[in-house]
C-alpha cells in the first residue's frame, strides 16, 4: 500500500512535485492593457502596508491601475502609513484609502473587507476590467502585473493566481515552508487546476487577479462570506465561469516572517481543520493518511526485515526525490528532503491543534477575531 501510494503520487498526480507551472514562460502580449484595481484588506498592517503600497504603485503597467486599500478596523495607523507610501512616490492620486464598515454577522473578516474593496471599485467611473486581489504583506517586483495581466488575457482566464514566494529565512521558516508549498501542490495539482476538464479548484491568496464581470455573475464575495480558505472557495465558483490558473513565481514575494516553531503553528492551525470542513471523522482518516503516506515508509525502513525493508527505503528514497524541486525553488540544502516524514509528523501535530482551538472556539483566529464557527451565523 505504500508503495502504490508514492507510485500514484509521483506518476500519476499531474506531476505536482516538478514544481513547474511558472510565471516566467508568458510571450509577449501586442493587444490593449485592460484597466486593473488592486484591492488590500488590511487589518493592523503597519508594518508591511507602505512596502506592498509602494510595490503596487511601482508597477510598469502601461494600462490604468489604481489600488485600494480597506483599512478593517487598525488600530496601528495602517491608513497614514499606506498614504504616505503612495504620495512619496508620487502616486498618491492612484490610491483610494476606505475606513472599514464594522463586521457584518456571516462573514470573515477578510472577505468583509474585500467586499467593500469590490463595491468601491463597482462605482468607478472606469470600472475595471480585472481585479487583483492581494494581502498587506506581499511585494511586487516592478515587472510582475504585466505578464499577470498578459496570461490572463492570453488564455482567457476569469482567475490568474501566483502562488508568492514566501518569506523563508528562519530555522522554522527553512523546515516548514517549502514542505507547506510541497503539500499544498499535492493537494491541489496546479496541472489539473489550469486544465478545464478536470474538477480540481485552487487559488493563493496572496495574488489573484480576476475578472470583475465573471466574480459578479459569481455572485461576488457574498458567493463565499463564510470561507475560511476564501482563496480555493473563490477559485471554486470561478472555474464554474470559466478557465483559471495557478502557478509558481519569482517575482512576488511575501515579507511576513514566521520566526519560530510557535509562528508556524498559529498559521497552520488558523485554517487546518477547516480544509477538513470541521469533520472529526475526515480529521481522523486525514491522520491516518498522513501516517500513512509518511511515517509509514519510514517505519518500514528501520525496522521491517526483508522485501517490507527493501520497499519503505525505496518508498522513503523516492520521497526524497519528489521533495528536492521544491527546495531547491526556495533555494534551500537538498539535506531537507530526507526529514520530509518527520516534517509531516509535526504538521499532523498542527492539524490537531487547529481541531483543538475549534473546539475552544478559537479557530481561526487572526488579529483578535476568532472566525472558524462563522459559518454558524449563516
């Protein structure tokens, strides 16, 4: 059973572990550059709102682009920071700063935000033809929105996502962060997601740039109000509407940093046991997969005798393998790729607690709001 696990893993899931699908490969785009809103739901951003301001504002788009940035109730300065990002670069008459509404019952707080993001942008009097929706905390390089805005207009998609970079310095940010990509793609391979005959659905956050007429005949951010993974619900009601694609990049970078073991945990738990759609019996079959899937291989190799040996080394090896394109985008040793199993044991631990906090009534928690029972005021 191992074995045909990491021989239907590596073979037959769309290749997810080659880590392929990029931004780099988009030819050149000769046709008009349609009008983009970036929209940022910041909440207590200080920190990080003027460099993504700044980052945005900066693009070498050569058609319209304005940004807006909710401010969800800071209490930091998050608005005068964001401002004096725009105007130091001259830019200020391209930003729009909107004081958050208070949170309405039913909703995430995010998604709250990125609604009046979207009703804003609604009464421009140019409305635009894309909306990027993108966090506090993620940079752009001068050149990331035209090829963004070239692939979409390309391929026709209603939904063009980049999976960011993210920030990978520290000891906790090197183990955990290349294994969450690695896992996020086995998830959800961004193959079968830009294939239109194939179910899968997914998103990042981070980055996404969609259509505003096909998120409207969606039904808008009302369509998904309670999602705690709002990025793959978002992707899922999109691709009803049309092609989508994910990919990797280079050029997109978040700055939050995750400095220790503790940083990891709060992030993993925030949404863990909402993947599994608050089900005990789906957390219980997801360990035991997962024990499956990783620990088991292991277990075989040191303690098995005989072909069972022979198998969990292999099984273990070809792990190893799978594991190294992901490391080696992050720029990381190839001597990460063997604690994998180990890796996954302490993510197991994570997903537990993230059922744990739920049952406290702490799940999803950010930023003082504890959203995962949202679904509950519908």
């Amino acid at each position: 059973m191992v074995l045909a696990i990491w021989l239907y893993l590596v073979a037959a899931r769309g290749a997810f572990w080659l880590a392929r699908e990029r931004d780099a490969d988009v030819p050149p785009w000769d046709g008009p550059w349609s009008a983009v809103t970036a929209i940022i739901p910041a909440r207590d951003e200080a920190a990080c709102v003027g460099r993504t301001v700044a980052s945005l504002l900066g693009q070498d788009y050569r058609g319209a682009f304005n940004l807006i940035v909710v401010d969800d109730q800071s209490r930091d300065g998050t608005a005068g920071v964001a401002r004096e990002a725009a105007a130091a670069i001259g830019a200020g008459d391209r930003l729009t700063v909107v004081t958050g509404r208070a949170l309405t019952a039913g909703w995430t707080g995010k998604l709250w935000a990125q609604h009046q993001g979207v009703e804003l942008a609604e009464q421009m009097p140019q409305r635009p033809t894309y909306l990027l929706f993108t966090d506090a905390d993620i940079v752009y390089a001068p050149d990331a929105l035209s090829p963004l805005v070239a692939r979409a207009q390309q391929g026709g998609f209603v939904l063009t996502s980049l999976m960011v970079k993210l920030h990978c310095t520290s000891f906790a940010e090197r183990m955990f962060v290349p294994a969450f990509i690695f896992f996020f793609q086995m998830l959800y391979p961004f193959a079968w997601v830009s294939n239109p005959r194939r179910a899968t659905a997914a998103a990042a956050g981070g980055c996404m740039l969609v259509r505003r007429d096909a998120l409207r005949a969606a039904g808008g951010m009302t369509a998904i109000r309670n999602a705690l993974i709002d990025d793959c619900a978002l992707a899922k009601i999109l691709k009803e509407r049309g092609p989508i694609w994910l990919g990797l990049t280079e050029r997109v970078h978040s700055i939050r940093d995750y400095p220790s073991l503790a940083d990891i945990r709060r992030m993993v738990s925030r949404s863990a046991y909402a993947q599994l759609r608050y089900s005990p019996l789906i957390l219980a079959g997801t360990i035991c997969g997962l024990a499956l899937t990783y620990l088991a291989p292991v277990a075989l190799a040191i303690f098995a005798r005989g072909p069972a040996q022979l198998i969990g080394i292999f099984v273990w090896v070809l792990m190893t393998f799978a594991f190294r394109p992901t490391l080696r985008f992050y720029g990381l040793s190839m001597l990460w790729a063997p604690a994998l199993p180990a890796i996954a044991a302490i993510y197991m631990a994570f997903t537990l607690d993230s059922a744990y906090q739920h049952a406290r009534g702490r799940g999803g928690m950010w930023k003082g709001r504890a959203q995962a029972n949202v679904s509950e005021l519908r």
